[in-house]
C-alpha cells in the first residue's frame, strides 16, 4: 500500500516536472543526498500546499516569494521559485514587486540580497533587466488616457466609470466595470505585449 507521504511526493514531482523544464532530474539533483528531505518538501509543497483551492497558483507563488525572501533564503529556494512562480503566470515585474513590498516588512538588507541574487537569475533565464512594467500597470495607464482607448471601450468606461484591475496572467488582466449597480455592467479582457495594451474585449451581460 503506497504511504501517504511517499503519494504526496510523486503528485508533486509531477506537479513541478509540468512547471519547470527538466524539473524531475532538477529534484533528483537538489536532493541527491537528502532523498527523504525531497520526499517531505516536494511532497508538502507542491503535492499537498499547491493543490488547495483557496488560492490560486499566483498568489500562492507570490506569497511563497514574499516569505523566501523575508526568510533571506537567496539560494535554491528562490531559484526554484522564481522558475514556478513564472511558470504559474507571475511576470518578472510582478516578482520584482514581491522584493519591494517585502522590504517594507521584512528590512532591506534581506530585499536587497534577494534583488543582487534576481539579478543574476533574471540574467541565466534570459529576461530583461529591469523588467517591462507588469501587466497591471500597463492596464492601468492605458485606462488613464482616455483619448488612447478605442472607442468601443471609451464607450463602456464612460458608462460604467467604476473598475477592478486584475491581473490573470503575465500577459492579460480583467478590468470589471461597475457604475451605479453592484454587479458589473461590463467585463474587459486585455491582453499586454510588453509594455503596450495588445488588444481589449469587451463582455456584457445579457
């Protein structure tokens, strides 16, 4: 009968296999002479902390990055998340953004360390440095140039002033629209090339 543990561990191999090229020799390699403690870490955090509901893949690697960071851990564990985190649909800006708020909390010190260590990550993925802007951010400014915008979306900005900005993806956020009613009147989908807005849909409700 296979042990709870030992099935934890080959989900999340799995699991980090289909987020990192070469990631199961990658596991094999990091924990060559600790098998057990593979056993136990892969097993928790990508078979059983990866797979619950309550938060989506971002937000759980963003907030993994935060507490990395926060912790000074500048060597393998922020190397492999940072190839997970992008892998679950961070952008390099957004994990940037993860360093500086954690400064804010955890001391600079600890950011600055991580920043020194993303320098050469970024550099050993091929990235650029600095990043372009984060999704959101490119969103977000093309929302406060109104005269920018087709005329499609003007149309529904003025109708509906109110809007949640929220990044889904390292190339496409949802702008929910809102005027005087509590549900939406209308859903934006753009997708973001760069540091430019690639194109917008635009969703009603029925």
């Amino acid at each position: 009968m296979t042990e709870p543990m030992a099935d934890l561990h080959d989900r999340g191999r799995e699991t980090f296999a289909g987020l990192v090229e070469g990631g199961a020799q990658r596991l094999d390699a990091l924990f060559a002479t600790v098998p057990a403690l593979g056993e136990l870490a892969v097993g928790t955090v990508y078979g059983h902390l990866h797979e619950r509901p309550a938060l989506d893949a971002r937000t759980r690697e963003a907030a993994t990055l935060a507490a990395i960071v926060a912790a000074g851990m500048v060597g393998p564990p922020l190397s492999v998340h940072l190839r997970t985190g992008l892998a679950s649909g961070l952008s390099p800006a957004e994990v940037c953004e993860v360093v500086v708020q954690t400064a804010a909390f955890a001391g600079f010190p600890r950011a600055v360390s991580a920043a020194d260590q993303l320098n050469r990550l970024f550099e050993g993925h091929g990235l650029p440095i600095p990043p372009p802007p984060s999704p959101r951010e490119v969103v977000l400014a093309y929302l406060a140039e109104p005269e920018a915008v087709e005329a499609e979306v003007a149309e529904v900005l003025a109708e509906f002033p109110r809007t949640e900005v929220q990044a889904t993806g390292p190339d496409r956020v949802l702008v929910t629209c809102f005027g005087d009613e509590p549900a939406p009147g209308a859903v934006l989908h753009c997708s973001v090339t760069g540091a430019e807005v690639a194109s917008v849909m635009v969703f009603r409700p029925r």
